[in-house]
C-alpha cells in the first residue's frame, strides 16, 4: 500500500510525522522526487490534523458549567 494513502491512528502520530517530514525538507538531502513525494504527504497530514483539531475545537465549545459548576457536554446542533 502506498504511504501517501495511510491514516495516521492519532492525531499524534500525524504530528510526529508530519515534523520528521518538516526536519527531512529542511536537510534537503533528498532528490527531487523524493521532496515532491514528502511534501505531498505532510499536505495531507495538515489537513488531516486541522481536521481532528476543528472537531476537537467544536467539542470543546458545547462544553459548559452548570449552576453547580460542573461541566456538562451539550450534544451538537442537528444539522437537518
């Protein structure tokens, strides 16, 4: 299977790769292919971090306190 198609299984996974990509790019000690090839696939760890970091950011904003001071999680809009 092709690396470029492989999920990460956490959102720190992603990130650990995505910086060894970043520290890979910077050495330049890659050919032009292989530049292309970790660039393209640190894109796609970007997208697929922001998005785990948006549904994050959205959980964290249906979180409330109650009068008690806990903190209850409001189910989410329905979207129909």
């Amino acid at each position: 299977m092709n690396n470029t198609e492989l999920k990460p299984d956490t959102f720190d996974m992603a990130l650990g790769e995505l910086e060894q990509i970043v520290e890979s790019l910077e050495r330049g000690e890659s050919t032009l292919e292989e530049l292309m090839r970790k660039y393209e696939r640190g894109m796609k760890l970007h997208a697929h971090c922001q998005q785990v970091l948006g549904a994050i950011e959205l959980r964290v904003e249906q979180l409330r306190k109650t009068t008690g001071g806990e903190v209850e999680f409001l189910p989410l809009p329905d979207a129909t």
